[in-house]
C-alpha cells in the first residue's frame, strides 16, 4: 500500500488575498473581489468585469533582474511558491534539490507580455522584440521559473486543461511521489486579463456581460449568465507521508487521497458527460463512501447547461440536497488553471476552521443541491470533494481528507 500524500504547505495569490490569512478572511465570509476591468480599457468590450489582484507591486517580492523577464502570472506564481515553502518550514539543505520537483497547471502563458511584445513587433519591428518572450509567454514558463528560483531538480511538468488542469497537476505531483520524490510543488496559475486574453476569453461565449459585480456570476442560480474572468492560483506542497516525518513537517493540512478523471462524449452523441465518474473515480480511490464526504466544492460554470449538468452529477452521487456544495470562487471570478488549486486550499482551510465558505451573490438557487449560499456555514469538515471542469471536455475530481 502506498504511504499517504500529504498537504504540507499553501501559498496562494487571488483576487480575494495575497497569502492565505488575507484570502482566508475574505473568502469564509464571501467578501466579493469582482469589479470593473482596471487593468486595461474594457470598454469597447461587451464584457468588463474580473477578478483583479489589486496592489500588487512584483519589485515588493521579487529580485529587480527578474521582473522585466517574466509576465504577470509568472510573478504571482513565484510569490505564491514563496509563501508555500515558508508555509511548509523548509530551509535549505532540508531535501536534496534532485528528490523535489515542480508541476504546475496552465491555461496559456504570459498573455500580456506576449501581447506588449507583439505591439512592438507590429509597431517597431522584430528587433524591437524582448528576447525573453521565446519563454515569458510560454505554457511552462511556470514551472521553469519556478524549479530555478527555489532549485528543484527533481521531475517537472506541466498539464493543460483549462480549469480541470489544476487537479490534473495535483494527481501527476502524487504520481511523482509514488515513483520516489520526496516533495513536488503543485498548482496552477492563470492571468489573462489583457485584450488579448479577453478575446479568448470572449471567443468562448460563455463570459457573462453584466456591468453588476454582484449579479455577474452566479452559479447555479436562476439568473445564472456566464462567468467572470479572474486571476491567480494557488501553489501547494506535496509530500510523501515518510518524508514529512523525517524532516519533521511544521503543517500537515490534509491528505490527497483520491483522484479521478475523465473526458466527455462528443457532442451530439447521446451519452452523458463524465463529472459524475470522474467524482465516482476519486471516491474509489480514496476508498471513501459518499457518505462521509462533508463538502462539495464545485466547478460552478455559471452557464445554465454546464451548472445543470454539474447539479445533476452531484445528485448522482449523493442524492438530492445530500451534501453541503459551495462555489466560492463566485467572489473571484473563474482563475482558470489557478481556479481548482484555489478550491483545494479553501477546502483546506475550511478543515481547519469547521467552516465551509459561501457561494456568494447567489440568492435563488435553480437545482437540487444543498448550496451554502449567501453566509458562511459552520460544520465538521473531515473529507472534502473539490471538482473542475475546463473547455474541451476536461473533468476532474479530488477527495481531500483531513488527518486523525
């Protein structure tokens, strides 16, 4: 039987909060961090709200000489990675750097480096082109930023899913260990919130275009419109169970004990999507039953078709009004890659406090689950199910559980 992996440290940079005591206080109460577009000039846009990171000054957390070089999502990353190390207790010299290693998840790269590079392409010519955007803009630009800056030179990766991603690079961070890491560094970034990005974002056609931060996104609710665009993401520390004892790990959150995943039917096909196996596979693997799950912390697309489907998994699984479900990712806007380990850190915390946040804003609730909406819920929370979605069929499910 393999030794359990356990969350040993957090770091998280959201819209909510730069750092999980910030993030935390915001979201166990449901503080909304959606508001009108600052970061570029939205409004010849027909959708301009998100979930900015406001005040954020990358030359306050990050060495002079790295700044220029990387993209926003870069920066926020890295900082998050610091915060999770700390968090974990690690000093050098703790773990060889050839026994950790670095997956992250990423919906696209450095957006808006690319696009000012591109400007000066189209403007000025390609010798007017940073050299540093052959990687700033790359997918794993993350993960290579981040194995350099804190020499990890163990296994690395990068996983695309879209929102469904940031489990994925969990799940391949516990095959690492299994296969003899010690400790491997895992989450996922995104932030996209440039013209160049909105018009990925609006190409979907599921962006919601209201001009009210507090009815924008609203997952399954019957005014439910679309979704709302956000930044940033979480990075965790896995570790196997033995070496977390041997080094004498300060935090031990929680176990990742279950993961699955799956790919929907085609379209027009007939067959249903693959949620409800994906959220069967993890329970199995974890070896939980539905009915010791305490939370559900659910991918909420905030599209009438994908939240009926997700409701629908959900009652499959648990039956009608079954298990408390909560999406409180409604106060940030969807992170993409970083949404899911945004989840898992919540989930976390929501361990450790006795307290499932809220799914705020949504005031009429269109399905038969039980939505922590509006205010916070107190409760026991042992075993948690986070679950994600992304474009292109991606589903993904992890089952958390807290330790005795």
């Amino acid at each position: 039987m393999s030794a359990r992996t356990l969350v040993t440290g957090i770091g998280v940079a959201a819209p909510s909060g730069l750092g999980v005591e910030d993030f935390w206080a915001a979201t166990r109460i449901g503080k909304n961090a959606v508001g009108p577009v600052t970061r570029f000039d939205a409004s010849p846009y027909p959708a301009r709200l998100a979930g900015e990171i406001h005040g954020f000054d990358p030359g306050e957390h990050l060495p002079g000489r790295l700044v220029p070089q990387t993209d926003r999502v870069t920066q926020l990353a890295l900082v998050a990675t610091d915060c999770a190390f700390e968090d974990a207790g690690l000093a050098a010299g703790d773990l060889h750097p050839c026994d950790m290693g670095v997956v992250t998840a990423a919906g696209s790269g450095g957006s808006e480096f690319g696009e000012a590079e591109l400007r000066k392409l189209w403007s000025q010519g390609p010798k007017h082109v940073s050299a540093y955007l052959s990687f700033a803009w790359f997918y794993a630009v993350n993960t290579g930023q981040i194995a350099v800056r804190n020499d990890l030179r163990g296994p690395t990766g990068v996983l695309v899913g879209d929102q469904a991603g940031g489990l994925d690079a969990l799940a391949q961070a516990r095959r690492r260990l299994r296969k003899g890491s010690r400790l491997i560094a895992t989450g996922g970034f995104d932030a996209s919130i440039c013209s160049l990005g909105w018009a990925a974002h609006l190409a979907t056609g599921a962006m919601s275009t209201s001009d009210e931060p507090e009815r924008a996104y609203l997952p399954f609710d019957e005014a439910a419109s679309g979704y709302v665009p956000g930044e940033g993401g979480a990075l965790i520390i896995l570790e196997d169970e033995e070496s977390a004892a041997v080094r004498g790990a300060r935090n031990v959150y929680a176990e990742f004990a279950g993961y699955g995943a799956t790919l929907d039917p085609r379209p027009g096909s007939g067959r249903p999507p693959g949620l409800r196996r994906a959220a069967e596979a993890a329970l199995a693997d974890a070896g939980c039953h539905p009915a010791e799950v305490d939370v559900v912390f659910a991918d909420g697309a905030g599209v009438p078709r994908l939240d009926r489907e997700e409701a629908e998994a959900i009652t499959a699984v648990f039956g009608p009004h079954g298990v408390p479900v909560t999406a409180p990712k409604t106060t940030t806007g969807r992170l993409g890659a970083g949404g899911a380990p945004v989840d898992v850190v919540s989930a976390v915390l929501a361990m450790r406090e006795g307290l499932i946040p809220p799914t705020t804003n949504v005031e009429s609730p269109a399905h038969d689950i039980d939505l922590v909406a509006v205010r916070p819920r107190t409760a026991s929370v042992r075993t948690a199910l986070v679950l994600a979605r992304g474009r292109g069929g991606f589903n993904s499910a992890v089952v958390l559980r807290a330790l005795d």
